[in-house]
C-alpha cells in the first residue's frame, strides 16, 4: 500500500490521467482525492461522478452538459461536468459501467480536450484533470467488446492497482482507529477506543467489503458503545464476531507482524488489561510491551 501511494503521489505532479483498479470499498476515490490535494489543480474543484448511476442520456448530459430545447425537459442551458470541472479534478467512478455510445464520445474529448453539448454544434475547450475507477476487469471487457481498447489506453496511461483490505492487514487497526475518533465525534459520545479481544477480532476477519465495511462496522460499534470508554465484543457487528469471510484460524495466511499482534493481544485480554502481568507473561520488558501497543492505537503519546 506504500508503494501505491507513493506513486499516487508522484503521478499527482502531472496531468497525466490515471486508471485506479480494485475491488469494490477498498479506497479508490479516497486515492483520488490524494492524487487531487497533491497536484497543481488542488485549488480547483474535485467533481466525482458514479458513471454506472445514471441512464445512458442522462450521463451524456451530465458528462458535456446540453443546450436549450436538446431534448424534453432541457428548458435551460446546462453545463457539464467536463466544463464545471475547469482547473480541476474530475473523477469517473465505475468508469466500466459506461455504455459504449458514450465511450465514443469521451474519448473525443480526451483527444480533442473539448466537449460539445447535447444539442449543439459548438465546441467548448475545456481544462481538467481526468481521473477514472472501476472494480471490473477492462482488459476482458475490451476483449469482450464491451469497452473500447482505444479509450482504455487513453484512461491507464497510469494505472494503480489499490490491494484489497486482507491483502494489506496492517492498515486493519490505524484504520479502525481513526475510524472510531471519527465516530465519537460526528455523535459527540466522547473519546473511546477498541478493547483488546475486539482488536483481535478485527483482525481475524477478512473483511470481504474492505476500507467501506471496516467503517461501517466502527461507526455501529460507537453507537452501540452508548458513551463507555471501551468497544467491547458485543458491540462489533455479528459476521466479525463470528468470522464469516474469514480463514481467522489459518495463521500460516498470516505475517509474522500479524502473528506477534494477535498473540500479544490475546495475552493482554486474558490478563485482564493489566500491562505489567502481560509483559510478565510475554516474558518481555515492560516498556518493549508499552511500545507495542501504542503501535497498535491502544495507547496515546
């Protein structure tokens, strides 16, 4: 995950348009932003758009805007994302959810960097950074004809390809926790954390909805947590606590890191919290377990 934002950050520094691949909640519009707060254009306006939401008509006004009269309905002049999003970022979300009749037409606008609106038959230039996403495999869809070869190479001048959440398992636990801050302050419950046997469960499950079911699953836990300084078991959602997607025995799936994490975890939960007795019975320093679990967000400062 280093590695793919790291790139994100370098390619950020040019216009070029970026193709980001991946499962379904693993990030991708959050890479984006990244990509967007880092570029030249930060100060502009980061549109996203969910390409596989709208009708084919409806995409096509909403992508190069139309004119008065264009069709029933367009009373007014409207402009399109294409021209709103001027010294900016625009993002096409599901970008292989877009019917080929409007394939043809984006990829005009990419050649030409201009756009032409339903109805018209002037041109407007336009200036825009094109960012693009989807969870399905292009590369088939172009062998299938179902997307254009000549717009997929256009979008993946570079591509990034965002690993699902069991693929990057030291993201699980800073992830809950900011996750969990954030919650205790959208309904002002209070500072709480996640207590170590809960830790342990996030961390035995594969988390098949990735980063989007992660969060979720921390804002029911703060809600269930009713204000008490600690989520507990029985405030996680039913499918982490029993490991549904999840090979939660199966270590030798696991890192190392993630071996000594869940271990020292379970240690800490049978000792009842108490860091001395765990150190003791980790048979290591005191101060080498203190580190630990500030690593692991159980301990601030």
């Amino acid at each position: 995950m280093r590695a793919v934002l790291a790139l994100a950050e370098r390619v950020a520094l040019v216009d070029s348009p970026v193709l980001l691949t991946g499962e379904s909640g693993v990030g991708k519009e959050r890479i984006t932003r990244l990509i967007h707060a880092h570029s030249r254009r930060a100060r502009g306006p980061f549109i996203p758009v969910n390409c596989g939401a709208l009708p084919e008509s409806l995409l096509e006004s909403e992508l190069f805007g139309h004119v008065k009269g264009a069709f029933t309905g367009a009373d007014k002049d409207h402009k399109g994302l294409f021209e709103a999003a001027a010294d900016g970022t625009l993002l096409l979300d599901e970008v292989g959810e877009i019917p080929l009749g409007v394939q043809v037409k984006l990829l005009r606008v990419l050649q030409d960097r201009e756009v032409r609106r339903v109805g018209s038959t002037e041109t407007h230039a336009v200036n825009v950074r094109l960012l693009a996403a989807t969870n399905r495999d292009l590369e088939q869809m172009v062998q299938e004809r179902s997307f254009r070869k000549d717009l997929f190479y256009r979008l993946k001048v570079v591509s990034l390809e965002v690993p699902p959440l069991r693929r990057r398992r030291e993201d699980i636990l800073p992830l809950a926790h900011q996750f969990v801050r954030r919650g205790c302050a959208t309904y002002h419950c209070g500072p709480c954390s996640l207590s170590a046997a809960a830790l342990d469960k996030l961390l035995a499950y594969n988390w098949p909805g990735n980063v989007r079911e992660l969060e979720h699953a921390m804002e029911r836990a703060v809600v269930l947590a009713e204000g008490k300084p600690k989520i507990e078991l029985t405030d996680l959602p039913p499918e982490v606590l029993q490991g549904n997607g999840a090979a939660a025995e199966d270590d030798a799936s696991l890192t190392l890191a993630d071996v000594e994490r869940r271990h020292i975890l379970r240690v800490l939960e049978r000792c009842g919290g108490r860091r001395k007795e765990t150190a003791r019975a980790l048979g290591i320093a005191s101060n080498t377990l203190w580190r630990k679990l500030r690593e692991y967000g159980l301990i601030q400062g």
